[in-house]
C-alpha cells in the first residue's frame, strides 16, 4: 500500500509521526461501555421495531405468513449474532461489520458491507421518525404527524450525541429500560384481553395459491413478510461499532451481542401473539402505533393502559432512532477514516465525537422522512441495505475459518461455519423479499448502492489509509501469510 505523499498516496502506518497525526484528529473516547451497557446498545438499536413497524406485515402475509417469518429471520439473526460475536472478539475495531468483511473479502468486499450497513442505518431513523410522529399524534395533544416533528427530534438526539459518547451511551441506556418497561406494561394489559380467533381474521385473498385464514396472501406472503419481521431484529449486528469505546472488546462485544439477541426473541415473540391477538390482525396491519391502539379496540377505544403504554411507547421509538444515530456515525467515521469514503468525514471534535459523520446521514435521513413520509416504504429501503451487510457478513464469518483457521477467537461460534451457513442463506432470501415488497424502492436502494460502489471502483480505492485499524488488521493478516509460505 503506498504512503502518503503521492497523488494517490495514504497516511503512512500507525506507528510514523504522520500516521500518529492522522489518527490523532480521529480518535474515539475509549473504555466507556462494558457488556451490559453493550447490550443496552443492542436492545436499543432494535427495542422501537417491537413497537411499530412489524405491523405491516400482516398485510404482506398475514399472521401465518407473519409468523413463520418471524420464525425464519430469528433463526438467521441468532446464527449471524453467534457468528459476529466471534469476528468481533478476534478483530475489535469500529469498523464493525465492515471490519470483518475487510479482512475477509479485500477492500471492495469490506467497503460494499460498510455501505450497506451504512444505508441501512441512515434510513432506519427516517422509518422510525415517521413511527414516532404517529405515537406523537395519537396522544391527542394537539401535535400533528408532521415534517417540523421529524425536524425536532432530529435536532434534539444528534444534539445530545454531540456532547460525547459516555454522555449519549448512557442516555440511551436510561431510554431503553423505560421502552423494555412499556413493552412489560403492554404485556400485562393485554394478556386478560386475548383472543386467539382474532389472529386470524384477515380475509384470505381467492388470487392468491394456498391463501387460507391462516395464510390470507398465500405462500408467497410469507416471503414478502420478511421485511417486517427483519424489523423485530434490525440494527443489533451494530453493538460491534463501539468496539474501540469499550473497556474489554473480546469479552465484552460478545456477551452484549449474545444478551441483547435473548432479550430481543422474547419480545418478538410477545408482541407477534399479543398485539393481533388483542386488537385483531386486520385491524393492526396498518396501524401506526399498534400497541396502544390494540389496547383501545379491545376496550372500546378508551384505555388508561392505552395511555401509558402510548406515551411509554414513544421511549421505545426515541431509543432505536437514538440508537442508530450513534451506529451510523459510527459506521460513517470508520469508513471516512480508512479513506473509503472523504476522510474529513472522520475528523473529532474535542469531546472525540465525529461530528460531520453524525450531521450528514442525519439530513439525508430526515430528507428522506419528509419526503417519503411513509414508514413502511422507507423500513424496506433500509431492510435492502440490511439484507446484503447480512450477506457479506455471515459469508466473511465462513471465509475467516477457512482461511485463517488459527487467528485467535476469544470466542468460537456454535456450530462453525453451518450456523453462520444458515445465515447467508436466508439472508439472500431477504434480500430478494425486498423487491417483492415493493420493487420501485428496492430498485432506487440498488441504483444508490451501485453509485456507491462506482465511487470506489473509480476513485477512492487509490486513497485508502493505511493506519486506519482496519487497514492494518488486514496488512498484518497479509504479511503473517507471506511468513508461512
């Protein structure tokens, strides 16, 4: 890899004055979050998706087709989680997901993960906004699901990670417990009130091959339900983004990941079966805020527990959108950092936050939530992005323990590579739910994510930075396999 000085030249490694300099003006506060702060970060990258959201999957597939899945994707995050929780305790850096495809894949293969992930949590906050903006007016305050609300909560989180990442972490932490609360409460409240038939009252649809009550949409609603039940689990591959702020990466990363998948099932689970089963299928398959509004049809559209449970709600919505702020900041600065994208996106600030990586997705994101102003588009648009990180990564999982059988795992995947098999299998099924779901935006994302890798193929491949951890992850990887020959 060349140094830097040329017309195409990199930062030199890390252990040069220039390459000390280089990383001087992007570094991360470190030690700041140990496993159960980890695991916090995970539920609340995810926790919002258990209350609005999945929900639209009753139209795509009713909740038969809803539930098996639900059942399929749980499978293939729990195998990912397993397999990632390995690659982050045998390489810890912020890159993530991209880090690990790095290593394993070249850099074209790491940067198309990157992107990927990066597209994905930049437009899961412009879904979840939308959903928040719906729990918003459905307080009956007297404040609409509108475009100056998106603006609001926007300005207020990124404002709060700009203050440092001990500081958001620990709101965020705060944010996620009262969610898990709300969900608890719900739970409560409409265990008295289910009723199993209502599970199953969406018509079955006559053009549909194999439709019935159980499955209205058919067989193929099962596929295009992928989507939503993505939703119960996305963004949790994001607890490795704070690998380098993290007191003890190796053994922390992976019983964070570990603790938040558990945690994540159980809900999942619960609201599938609670949810439908108090306010009926039909009635909730477009619903906009479906926990409090299922408590109102099954009492008669007044409920105290609907009031709580609405305003506790709004926690669970502002924890993943917070969440995911600091993912795709994150992911944004690690990918500035080794030059696959512009490298001033990866400059700190003071408090060592990367402050243009936390702006810009920030105003694409909320450009695209006013414009699109649909939650349920907008949650396939960031679902495509998902589905392909998922891909790369489980195949980087299975590429590392061929490759590079004796690179020290702290922790080992149950299962090896047939766990993680499992994985990138499904997750490519994922990935071509999205254009069955809706084949316009699944085309834009492919359109955007094409321009995204024309920009390396072209342009930034020639100023990668050799001091960036990634970079020497794979250079140090490189020169051990040269020694061997």
């Amino acid at each position: 890899m060349e140094q830097q000085g040329g017309k195409h030249g990199t930062a030199g490694p890390s252990g040069t004055a220039e390459g000390k300099e280089y990383l001087a003006k992007r570094s991360l506060s470190s030690g700041n979050a140990g496993w159960l702060l980890l695991a916090g970060l995970g539920i609340g990258y995810v926790i919002s998706g258990d209350y609005a959201g999945w929900n639209n999957g009753l139209a795509e597939g009713g909740w038969g087709g809803l539930m098996i899945a639900t059942v399929l994707m749980g499978v293939m995050y729990t195998a990912m989680i397993f397999g990632l929780a390995e690659l982050s305790s045998a390489i810890p850096a912020t890159g993530g997901g991209y880090g690990f495809a790095r290593r394993a894949l070249g850099p074209f293969g790491g940067y198309l993960t990157g992107t990927a992930i990066l597209l994905e949590y930049a437009l899961a906050p412009a879904a979840i906004v939308t959903f928040i903006g719906a729990y918003v007016e459905a307080l009956d305050i007297g404040i609409p699901n509108a475009w100056w609300v998106y603006v609001l909560f926007y300005a207020v989180f990124i404002g709060i990670h700009l203050l440092g990442v001990g500081e958001a972490l620990r709101v965020m932490f705060v944010i996620t417990g009262v969610a898990i609360v709300g969900l608890v409460l719900f739970v409560i409240a409409a265990i008295p009130e289910f009723d199993s038939s209502r599970l199953t009252d969406i018509a079955p649809n006559p053009d549909r091959s194999g439709s019935s009550s159980f499955l209205p949409e058919g067989w193929l609603g099962i596929w295009a339900a992928f989507p939503f039940a993505i939703w119960f689990f996305l963004a949790v591959e994001g607890v490795p983004l704070a690998a380098e702020e993290t007191k003890d990466p190796r053994r922390d990363l992976p019983r964070g990941m570990i603790a938040a998948m558990g945690t994540l099932l159980v809900f999942a689970a619960l609201m599938l079966v609670l949810v439908p089963g108090v306010g009926g299928a039909d009635a909730m398959k477009a619903s906009g805020n479906p926990l409090p509004e299922a408590l109102r049809v099954a009492n008669g559209g007044n409920s105290t527990a609907a009031d709580i449970v609405n305003y506790v709600g709004l926690a669970g919505l502002i924890a993943s959108f917070f969440s995911i702020i600091y993912g795709y900041s994150r992911q944004l600065f690690a990918l500035s950092r080794a030059g696959y994208l512009p490298r001033a996106l990866s400059v700190t600030s003071g408090r060592r936050v990367p402050t243009l990586a936390l702006l810009l997705p920030g105003l694409v994101g909320l450009l695209v939530a006013i414009i699109a102003d649909d939650g349920a588009t907008i949650l396939n648009m960031a679902v495509f992005g998902a589905t392909i990180s998922y891909a790369l990564m489980t195949l980087s999982h299975i590429v590392l323990r061929r490759r590079e059988p004796e690179l020290e795992r702290p922790y080992r995947t149950p299962g090896g590579v047939a766990t993680t098999g499992v994985a990138f299998v499904l997750a490519c099924a994922a990935v071509i739910a999205t254009f069955v779901v809706d084949t316009n935006a699944a085309l834009l994302m492919l359109g955007v994510y094409a321009l995204f890798a024309i920009y390396f193929l072209v342009y930034s491949r020639h100023r990668l930075v050799a001091s960036a951890p990634e970079e020497e992850f794979a250079a140090l990887a490189a020169a051990e396999k040269e020694l061997d020959r």
